[in-house]
C-alpha cells in the first residue's frame, strides 16, 4: 500500500476465538479506506498467536503482526504498534470485540473526513450502553468523576477503549505503563483537541476481561497521582519551520 489513511492498533492477550471475527469485521467495515491493522500480541498463552498467523495469510496486505518477548501490559503492545504505523490516523481498539469497527468507518468519514479543525487529536468514544454489572458500571462512574475532576481532560468515559488519534498526536506522548487510560488528557498536554462521541459497546465475545476490581483501583489511583503532577509539568516545543497545526495557536497565544 503506497498510501494509508488510517492505522489500526489491536493489542491481544488471551483472545482466542476473538482474533478472525474481529479483523473479518475490521475489513468488511473499512472497506473503501485505505487501511492497514498492527496486531500486537502480548504474550499470550492461548490460540492467539496461532490465529494471529492464520489473519496474516488471509489478509497478508493489510495486517501486520508483533509478538512481544515479554508480556508489558495494554499501554506497552499499543506503544509498540505505533511505531509502525503509516497512517494519519490511527484507530485503538480493543481485542475483545466489544469496541464497534462501524463506529471507526462513520466517524472517519462524518467527523475526520469532513472535519477542518487541523488542531483536533483525538476523538475518544463515549459508550451508549454498557454491557457491564451494575458494580463494574458504579465503579467505573466513581473512576471517571475523580479523574475529571483533577485532570480536566474533556471526557466523560475514558475507559472506552475505542479511540481515533491523530498518529502526530500519539507519537508526542510520553510513554508509561497504563498511559491508555489517560490519552485524553496527555493529548490535551501536547496541545491538541480532544472531541467526545457516543459509539456503541458490545458484551465480548469470547474469554474474560483481564481486569480486576482492586488491581485496577489501586493502579488507577497511583497513576491518577502521577497524571496530576505530569499535566503541570513541561511544555510542548512546536517550531515555526515545522509543518504543525498547533504553530498558529501558540502563535496567537504569544
């Protein structure tokens, strides 16, 4: 593919069953955008990796496959993936089928396609639904409240996995463990926009979440600790010879 549009990251741990459907579904979906999926597999100790091969024999154009020498974590497979990615966009989604590929073609067309805002970086989803336990659904408004509340990112749900970033956005930021958990706010850090929009969630479709109660209470308040102290530390350096959208804005700030 000489010229990709969008990029799509999907890290795998322990998806068996997950893996054809939800590239099958990222293909037929995407069909008439130029594409390209990075599949990243975390150490997985299941079929993943054997379905991962079978993916890039039938569609060996499209997808590309890393395998990580040591499990890192969701935060490390999409860090890596975005090393190779082409396109000006780049899609993050989740391995479990829960996140709404439809959702990835209308809003690219609807919002990116058509959109002028050269300053936008990321569009984070906002579920509709959620096809979680009440507990897991109290949880994660309690988890959402406080961290707008410190970190004013702009969102209202951001444990959506579903995201749409501008690839230059993805690579200003900061690597750290668990940094998915908080794009919104480190992308409005390096100075971009950040739009909130409704997308559909769906009940995974095969194995269990690899998320527990108390290991993602207490690795969320730890982290949430260090995004307070990292968003009122440092600025961006933007050049006024570099072709980057956010010139005229600090330009005008100036």
């Amino acid at each position: 593919m000489s010229e990709v549009e969008l990029s799509v990251i999907i890290p795998f741990f322990n998806e068996q069953g997950n893996v054809l459907p939800l590239l099958d579904e990222v293909h037929q979906e995407l069909h008439g955008v130029s594409f390209e999926v990075i599949c990243v597999n975390d150490c997985s100790e299941d079929s993943t990796g054997a379905e991962l091969a079978q993916a890039s024999e039938k569609w060996p154009e499209t997808i590309r496959t890393l395998s990580h020498i040591k499990r890192a974590g969701k935060s490390a497979a999409i860090f890596t993936g975005s090393k190779l990615v082409r396109g000006t966009w780049t899609q993050l989604l989740d391995g479990d089928g829960q996140n709404d590929v439809a959702d990835t073609a209308r809003l690219f067309s609807d919002v990116i396609a058509a959109s002028e805002n050269t300053t936008l970086g990321l569009i984070a989803g906002r579920r509709n639904s959620r096809n979680d336990s009440g507990f897991k659904w109290l949880q994660s408004r309690i988890a959402n409240g406080v961290r707008r509340f410190v970190l004013h990112d702009d969102v209202t749900d951001a444990g959506c996995g579903w995201k749409l970033i501008r690839t230059q956005a993805l690579r200003d930021l900061p690597y750290f463990a668990s940094m998915h958990r908080f794009l919104p706010a480190l992308v409005k850090r390096a100075g971009w926009d950040v739009r909130e929009e409704l997308v559909n969630d769906r009940a995974r479709w095969h194995g269990e979440s690899k998320y527990g109660f108390f290991g993602r209470l207490g690795a969320g308040l730890f982290d949430l600790v260090g995004m307070f102290w990292l968003v009122r530390r440092g600025q961006f350096g933007v050049a006024r010879e570099m072709p980057d959208a956010r010139a005229a804005r600090l330009s005008a700030e100036n």
